[in-house]
C-alpha cells in the first residue's frame, strides 16, 4: 500500500525528499527512506522505457495523429512542458498510444 502511495506521489511530481518528508509529517516517523522511494520509483522508469522500445510492428495503423499536452512538470517553479504524443488508429478502429517524449513546442523539429 506505501509502495503503491509512494509511486503515485513520485509520478505526481513529488521528489523522494518531499515523499519522504510528507510521510515523516503524516506519521510521526520515517515509514519510506528517500532510498527505499527511489528503489520503488525505478520501477515507473523500467516500465517507461520499456514502453519506448516495444515493438510497434504488431500495431496496423492506418491513421497517425501527433500532439502535446502541457503538464506542470516541475510545479514548484510553475513551469510547464509539452508531453509530445503519438497515437495511432487501427486498422479495427482502436486507439493506441505509440509514443511520448519531452519536447518544447509542437512542431516539425520536435514531432520528428
């Protein structure tokens, strides 16, 4: 249950200090080390990039669509990022994400 909380407030933008910290406040006590939250977030980064390499051959697309949200990523400092995203159209009519990257700006440079 602490690793799932934990996970949820690191992919919120919380660093493992602040999770750390934000569970002392809470508690009382250390219940998570900022070690033992950067070894529970490794997983999130596993699974990204896990997603970035899969192969997309097994998807038969028929329409692509490119586009960025923007996503307070570092909240603290009030700054916002586009998230440029890559989905694609099935043949069968499913959706499917293909791709995410950091990126400033939608753009030529930036979609390719």
């Amino acid at each position: 249950m602490l690793e799932k909380l934990a996970l949820e407030m690191y992919a919120r933008g919380l660093s493992t200090r602040d999770i750390e910290d934000a569970l002392i406040e809470a508690t009382g006590e250390v219940i998570l080390t900022r070690t033992t939250v950067s070894n529970i977030t490794e997983v999130l980064y596993r699974e990204f990039e896990e997603f970035q390499n899969r192969d997309l051959s097994c998807f038969e697309i028929e329409y692509l669509f490119l586009d960025a949200i923007y996503e307070s990523i570092r909240v603290q400092f009030g700054i916002k990022e586009a998230i440029l995203c890559a989905w694609g159209i099935t043949k069968d009519g499913r959706k499917v994400l293909l791709h995410l990257s950091l990126g400033n700006k939608e753009s030529y440079q930036g979609c390719t």
